[in-house]
C-alpha cells in the first residue's frame, strides 16, 4: 500500500494516487478499482479464494489488524 514493495520503474505513489483519483471520479466509476503492483493478483485471487480469506490476508498485509486491536482497546478504556 505505501509502494514500498514496487518493483524497480513501478508506479509513483502519486502516480498510483493520481490513476485511483481518476478512475473515482469518473461518471459511472467502476465498483472495483483495480490499480498498482499485482492489482491482477488480487483480482484472480479474488475470484477463487472465499472473501473472508482475502479479507484476512490484507488485514495482516497492511497491518490493519494492529490497528483494530488498538482501537478496540481505547474504546473499552474510554467505556471504563
């Protein structure tokens, strides 16, 4: 997600940022944005595996799960 991964003469960040801008704002944009470093991966990936699979893998890859539980944690302590 951050480019970090690219390979060599991939996309700028704000190349991808600008693609992404583009598609969204188109009249009838697309339900699924599909741009970037093994975009296509994700999109086959997507049409074998189950969601809930995929789901759990990006959350681990992107570090979303972390995020999860840290904020989960402020909500009970707020609740506290």
């Amino acid at each position: 997600m951050r480019g970090e991964t690219n390979p060599p003469g991939g996309h700028t960040r704000e190349r991808w940022a600008a693609g992404v801008a583009r598609d969204l704002l188109q009249p009838r944009p697309s339900r699924f944005i599909r741009r970037g470093f093994l975009a296509w991966t994700m999109m086959v990936a997507s049409l074998l595996m189950p969601v809930w699979l995929i789901d759990w893998l990006f959350t681990r890859t992107t570090k979303l799960a972390e995020l999860r539980r840290i904020v989960q944690s402020q909500d009970v302590r707020k609740q506290e």
